[in-house]
C-alpha cells in the first residue's frame, strides 16, 4: 500500500456513542428483511403467477429456484467482494441492483423475463446479504454484538413467516389490477429509500491488508454448488435421473479440488476465496456444521407445512397466513432473550434446550394433526408453533454471534458468506429431502377424498423426519464454546487484547 492508503485504512469504526451505527443497523436489518421475505413471499403467490402469466410448471419452478441457485452460488464470492472493495460500496451496489431486478419481476412481460430477472435478483442478494453481518461486526464492538445480533434474530423470525402473510394479503387484494406483481413492487420503495439512507450512515469498512479476488475459486465454487444444487431442485420434477446422482457426488469431487487449491492459494499469496484458517476456530467450524443442519430442518419443516395446510386443508393463502403469525412473535421474543439475557448467564445450554424445545414443538404439532385430522383449526396449532418458535428463538441469534465471535474481522465478509452460504445448501437439501419424507409418503392418483388425509399422514411423517433433526443438532451443539466471551469493564477480553491493525477499518 502507499502511505496514503495505509492511512485510509487506518480509520476506527464508528465511537460507541455514535449514533450513526444504529441507524446504519436499521438500514441493513431492513436489507436483510428485504431478502428474507422475498425468498417466501413467492409461494404463496404461485397459483396467481401461473394463470395471468401462463407459466408452464417447469418455468414456476425456476422461479423459486433460479433464485436460490443464483443466491447461493454468489454468496461466498459477495463476502470476499466486500472485504476486497469495501462492504458499504458493495452493500449498496447490491440493494440498487435487488430494487432494479424487483423491478423487472414486476413489469415482466412474459414468464421467461419473470425467470430471468429472478435469477438476477438473487445474484444481487448474493451481493447485499454477506455485508449485514460483516457491516455488523466491523461497526459494533464485541461487547455490543450480542445485544444486535438478539435485533437479527428477531429480524430472521419476523421474515420467515411474514413473506407468507404478506405475499397472501399483496395477492387477495389485488392493487390496481395487478395480480400477483405487487409482492416484488412493494421492494421498490424499500429499495430506494435504504440506498440513500445507507449512502449517508453507513461508514465504509474493508479487510485491513490488500486482497485479491480469487476467480479460479469462484469458478469452483459455483460449479460446485450448481452441481449440488441443481439436481435437488429440480430432482423430482424430473423424476431423480442417474445423473443426477453424478452430478451431486462430482459436487463433491469439485469440492475437494477447491479445499487443495485454496490450500495452495493461501500460501501463496495470502488471498483465497474461502478463508480456510476459519475452520481451526472451534466455534466457526462448529457453528457451521449446525447451521448446515439446522437449514435442513427448516426446509424440510416450511414446505411441507405451507402445502399441508393449503392443498391438504384446502384453506386459503390468507387464512394459511395468519396461522403463522404466533411462531413469528415467539421467534422474535425468543431471540431477544436468549442473547441479552440468557447466553450470557447459561451459554451453549441455552442452544442446547432451544433445540430440545424445537423438537418439543415438532412434536405436539404431529399429535396435533394426527387427533384434529383435517378437523384441525388455527387456534389449535397455536401452542405447537409457539414452543417451535420459542426453541427457534433460542438457536437462531446466539448461533450467529456464537459463528462470528471469535472470527478475525479481516476475514468477516468470507466468514458471513460461508455462514449463508451453508444455510442456502442446507435448506436445499432440505427441499430435496421433501420429495423423499412426504411426497414419497403421498399416491401419485388420488381422488379428491383421499387427498386431505394423504396430506395430513404425510404431513406426520414429514414432522417425526424434523424431529429427528433436531436432536442430530443437539449434539452437534456440544462443540460450540461453553460460554460466551468473559467481559472486562463492558468489552470482551479477547477485544481488549485485538492489536490496532486488526482494527483498521475505511472512514
């Protein structure tokens, strides 16, 4: 670097009595929001999106796929953008290029524009979504990350069950004649408003030392992922060819060629894609190997409950909606709690019972469905999704602070990325997974009376599979740190000792 640069980097993040950080916080919670509700508010809408586009099955399918595979294909790659070029510019690179494609969603003429424009919308949100977290740990200093990452955990469980709600009452409303186009034009607005606010409250930051984009490992993992995911998405609807099968153990192979190579790439020139040295960290590697699996739960558990009540029940978007709206607020309070007040008290056991909790939940609500049958009303399922909600609550904020707490903040956009990364691969698998522990469970002929109860014994069968998982993530928890970060005098210890270098941060 020349000495101007050295000094440029040199600038600390913002002081602690800085208000511009919590306004900067909203504006990447609402970023964060955005994508969350957009990646569910499309489900709901599909019927509509069909008939007045005159979508074929295989183009709906590449609606919602075309996203995720482009999102979690660019996830890494956005992460280290971040850290290379600074994550507020690439940050608001990423929400102008997600209002754009919003944009071209809502004003697509044709269904193959619709999937076009779905598939740049979620490469954008491959560029938006690692710099939250990595905006996050830059801005706020340890000792403050607990009681922000309980703020994003809320933000999560708001956003998993509102982009139903919100997709059902955007549909029924139909606002001006538009059908099903307003659920990616009310991004607009959003958008617009969280680029120019970002512009001005955001403070730049970026790895300490000069970083280069690694192509090759970019070209890698993309390769990879699509090999991965492409097959589960489309698996079914194509009946699980053999090459399939091919393509998903070649994921594997492509995979490992990106561990030795990024090996090599380390010690070469100290710039690698994917930050190996994060996983001799205890707390990442672990964190990763539950979130992983913790993606596949939530998979499997939202697809399946979503058909369930609407094709089984036969109950409309709207009514399907509001059921959800008691696991949201349960989230929301869960998460608050357990990182301000309990993880600081009982560490890894509060992630432990939350676990136990979920799993709980799971299974009063597969009693539930199995005594109610397709009598079951929403009132009913409330206590299940409550203690679900509340056990997410309590995985879902602690394990992204306890992921990131002791990650360098040089590497904190690859390290976000990663983490959103395994969660997308995750939740893929977990949909793969559909096909097998509830369609597998439902006749390909059936009459519409045997239709409901199809659903509701498939639905069961779907839950005893979530329920498993859950305690597979039980044990996993027993490699997170048994306590958080000892504090001194407010901040961590381990912050005390960070040397001034790993604190260089862009103005």
């Amino acid at each position: 670097m020349t000495s101007t640069e050295t000094e440029t980097h040199r600038s600390a993040p913002p002081a602690a009595g800085d208000r511009r950080r919590w306004f900067a916080l909203a504006i990447v919670m609402t970023a964060a929001f955005m994508d969350l509700v957009d990646v569910t508010i499309v489900n709901i809408a599909i019927p509509s999106i069909k008939r007045d586009a005159g979508a074929s099955f295989s183009q709906i399918q590449w609606i919602t796929a075309g996203y995720a595979l482009a999102f979690a294909a660019g996830l890494i790659t956005g992460g280290r953008l971040g850290d290379i070029h600074g994550r507020k510019r690439v940050f608001l690179i990423g929400i102008g290029g997600f209002t754009l494609a919003s944009a071209l969603c809502g004003f697509a003429v044709n269904p193959e524009m619709l999937v076009a424009s779905r598939v740049l919308q979620g490469g954008m949100a491959a560029l938006m979504v690692p710099q939250v977290l990595s905006i996050v740990h830059a801005t706020f200093p340890a000792h403050e990350r607990g009681k922000v990452f309980g703020l994003f955990g809320a933000i999560i469980g708001l956003g998993a069950v509102s982009g139903p709600l919100l997709g059902a009452l955007l549909t029924e409303w139909n606002l001006f004649g538009l059908e099903w186009r307003p659920i990616f034009l009310i991004n607009l607005p959003v958008g617009v408003a969280a680029w120019f606010l970002g512009r001005r409250f955001i403070t730049e930051s970026r790895a300490p030392r000069a970083l280069k984009l690694d192509l090759v490992g970019v070209t890698l993992v993309t390769l990879g992922l699509l090999m991965l995911l492409y097959p589960l998405t489309r698996g079914r609807e194509l009946g699980w060819p053999l090459w399939g099968y091919g393509s998903m153990a070649g994921a594997l192979v492509v995979f490992g060629v990106l561990v030795a190579y990024e090996r090599r790439k380390a010690a070469r020139d100290g710039s690698p894609l994917v930050e190996l040295s994060l996983f001799r960290v205890k707390s990442f590697a672990a964190g990763i190997a539950v979130q992983t699996v913790f993606g596949i739960a939530l998979g499997v558990f939202f697809l399946v409950w979503t058909l369930y009540m609407q094709m089984g029940l036969g109950w409309s978007p709207l009514k399907a909606g509001l059921t959800g709206v008691p696991f949201s607020i349960a989230v929301s309070l869960a998460a608050g709690m357990s990182v301000q007040k309990l993880v600081p008290r009982f560490g890894r056991r509060v992630l432990q019972a939350g676990a136990l909790v979920m799993a709980l939940g799971v299974l009063l609500y597969l009693a539930e469905a199995g005594h109610y049958g397709l009598s079951i009303a929403p009132w009913q399922m409330a206590l299940p999704l409550v203690v679900m909600g509340l056990g997410m609550g309590l995985i879902v904020a602690p394990l992204t602070d306890a992921v990131l707490s002791e990650v360098p903040r040089e590497h904190a956009g690859s390290a976000s990325g990663l983490i959103n990364t395994v969660q997308q691969m995750g939740n893929a698998l977990g949909l793969g997974l559909v096909s097998v522990v509830f369609f597998g469970e439902i006749g390909d002929r059936l009459t519409p009376a045997e239709a409901g109860p199809a659903f509701v014994h498939a639905f069961q069968h779907a839950l005893g599979w979530v329920a498993a998982v859950m305690a597979v993530i039980f044990l996993l928890m027993s490699a997170l740190p048994k306590r958080p970060a000892q504090h001194v005098d407010g901040a961590p210890a381990e912050e005390l000792k960070t040397s001034e270098e790993e604190r260089e941060l862009v103005s």
